[in-house]
C-alpha cells in the first residue's frame, strides 16, 4: 500500500500569478492564478469561449500575458 503524501510535499513547478492577456480591447485573461505541482495531474475545464487555450498558450510561452510566471523549462518573470 501506498503511503498518503500532503499536498505541501510536492514541489511547485509552475506558478503563474495575476496574468493578464489582452487582444487589442479585448481581455482574454484577467488576473489568472495558476499553480502546478509535481506529481499531480491537472484538468482545465469550462465552456467555449472561457479561455482555456489562451491560458495554456500563455502558460507555455507561445503569448506573452502581462504577470508574474516561470516553470523549469520556460521562465516567464518580467512578462510584458
């Protein structure tokens, strides 16, 4: 059997704060919060339109939201 592991003992390996992605007047993202962990697996869930592909295209680099982010392959800190 398998020992139970606090949420606390795995080590952050993406945090995103406070991002912020515009399209010209519109707001894709705003003021999302973002934290994932190592070993644990992670849906994005909602409806057409909510945002989800803009907030993993910002996540992996290919957009450049304004906030606060870095993971272990990509550091994002000082997004425009």
């Amino acid at each position: 059997m398998g020992s139970k592991v606090s949420e606390n003992s795995h080590k952050t390996v993406i945090p995103f704060e406070e991002i912020t992605l515009n399209f010209g007047r519109v707001t894709a993202l705003n003021h999302v919060n973002f934290t994932i962990r190592e070993g644990k697996i992670l849906a994005v869930i909602g409806p057409n339109g909510a945002g989800k592909t803009c907030a993993l295209n910002g996540f992996s680099g290919f957009y450049k939201p304004k906030g606060r982010g870095k993971n272990e392959s990509h550091d994002s800190q000082g997004i425009q």
